[in-house]
C-alpha cells in the first residue's frame, strides 16, 4: 500500500507544490512504512524512513507555519532516538535530530492540542509512552481519557483507559468497565479479537497479581505466552514479566529465569528488557 501510495503524493506535489498537506501526506506516508519495519525490527529502515518522511514533513511546515500536525511525526521521532541505542542515536544526530525524550513528549503534546489531524495519533501515542515507557498512570489516563471521550465505541482506545485505571491500583473504577471490555471481547473477529481478548486477560491478570492469586496469573500469562498472534510484542514481554515476578515470589527462581531470558531475546525497546536483565544479574549473584 504504501509502495503504491507514495508515486501518487509525489504526483500531486509536482502539480502543488505550495499545497502544505500533500507534503505532510507525503511525509506520514513514509511514517507509515518505519511503523511496519519498527513491528519487524529493522531499526535502520525505522530511521531511514523516518527521515525520509520527516524532510517532507518540515517542508510541510515552512510552507505552512500552522500545520501543527508536523509535530506528531518529529515527536514521535525524537522519542524513538531517545530509547533508541547508542548506534542509532549517533545516526540520528548525524541526520540533525534532538535525542531527547522530554522534547519529543512536548512535540507530540503540542500535535495532540493544536494539530488539524494529528491529535488523534498523538493522543494514542502519548498513551502508549506514558503507560509502558513512563510509567505516568496520571498522564495515561489523562491522554487516554481524549481517545475515549471522542471515540465511546472504538474497541482499542478504552482498554488502554482501563489498563492506565488499573496501574493505578483504581480496581473499583476498573471492576465497572469490565463487562464492557468483555462484550467487546465476544463481539469481535479473529484477529482483533486476539488482541483484545490478550488485553482483557492481562487486566485480570494485574488485578490477580495485585491480590496475590499466583496460580490464576500463571495460567493466564501462560495462555497469553501460548496464543499471542499481535503483531508487536510488547504485551508478550509483560506477560513473561509479570510470570517470572510470580514464579520469584513463589521461590521457583529457575522458572523465573526463564522467563526474564525470554524477555530479553524479544530485543524490542520496552523497558522490561532493562528490567529483567537487573531481575537476572540479581538472581545469580
């Protein structure tokens, strides 16, 4: 799709070339393509389409300085060098861009606030960095608030209020949205249905291991382990995360193990990695 979409924008800039929003399509188009090699972990293709689009992007924003939609894709960016490693950092301060986390969050906050198109996305993102990267419950919940509030019946936007509520150890507000989750569950096709149906276990299975039932987060995580079909990995690693944590609290240390091992080889940017390489180091001093 994108291969066929970009000789298209490309076609219309030639015809346009002072339209701002085809050099934003443009540039979100190639966006679109360092989404795809980031679910395969080509973090050089990640970069190199990043730029790519990032140059139309900017180009974009000098024709029109209130396109605020260009902020989306260089926050998103520049957040992404940031939790990047030191190779690719390099690289990306070769190419011009800032490495910095806070800057790329602020980027994105302004998309989310002033942008024509881009809040949406931005909304979702931010959501994602403040629940799995920060760790920021309030903010989570806050960004994730913006996505319900506009879209009551997307399937996806409220698990991601429901999981920011129960980090929050708010399991009252969480035990009255989960019938809700659960209907959804039932009501969609396969391939949405195992992401969904992922997402509602890994919500009981943080209730579970919040009032210590080990044996109910076990099977859980381990049906997650067994049936995961997502096309990124992230939820997987939790999954083994939080097993490993409750194997520790069990003193089944080798099956804990395994477990943080198994994070690690999903070599993806999510802090569980760090983590579980500490819980390991830990284990076998």
């Amino acid at each position: 799709g994108v291969k066929n979409t970009i000789p298209i924008y490309k076609a219309l800039i030639l015809k346009y070339p002072n339209k701002a929003e085809y050099h934003l399509f443009l540039g979100s188009t190639y966006g679109l393509k360092a989404r795809v090699s980031l679910a395969s972990k080509d973090w050089l293709d990640v970069l190199y389409s990043g730029y790519t689009g990032i140059k139309y992007i900017k180009k974009a924003k000098k024709i029109d300085p209130t396109l605020y939609d260009v902020y989306l894709s260089i926050g998103l960016l520049e957040y992404f060098l940031c939790i990047s490693s030191a190779p690719i950092k390099l690289v990306g301060k070769v190419m011009g861009f800032e490495c910095d986390c806070e800057v790329g969050k602020q980027n994105l906050e302004l998309a989310l606030k002033e942008s024509r198109y881009a809040w949406i996305e931005a909304a979702n993102i931010l959501t994602y960095i403040y629940l799995y990267f920060e760790k920021d419950y309030v903010n989570a919940l806050r960004t994730s608030n913006i996505l319900v509030e506009n879209f009551p019946d997307h399937p996806l936007f409220i698990f991601l209020k429901a999981e920011s509520i129960a980090k929050s150890n708010r399991w009252d507000e969480l035990n009255k949205i989960l019938p809700t989750l659960e209907q959804i569950v039932n009501e969609n096709k396969y391939l949405l249905k195992n992401e969904l149906e992922l997402k509602l276990r890994h919500l009981y299975v943080l209730k579970a291991f919040y009032g210590n039932d080990y044996n109910f987060v076990i099977q859980e995580t381990s049906w997650m382990i067994n049936n995961y079909k997502m096309e990124f990995d992230w939820l997987l690693g939790f999954a083994y995360m939080i097993r490993g944590k409750t194997y520790d609290k069990l003193g089944m240390v080798d099956m804990a193990l395994k477990d943080y091992k198994s994070i690690i080889k999903l070599k993806n940017y999510f802090p569980e990695i760090s983590e579980a390489k500490k819980l390991i180091k830990e284990r076998q001093n």
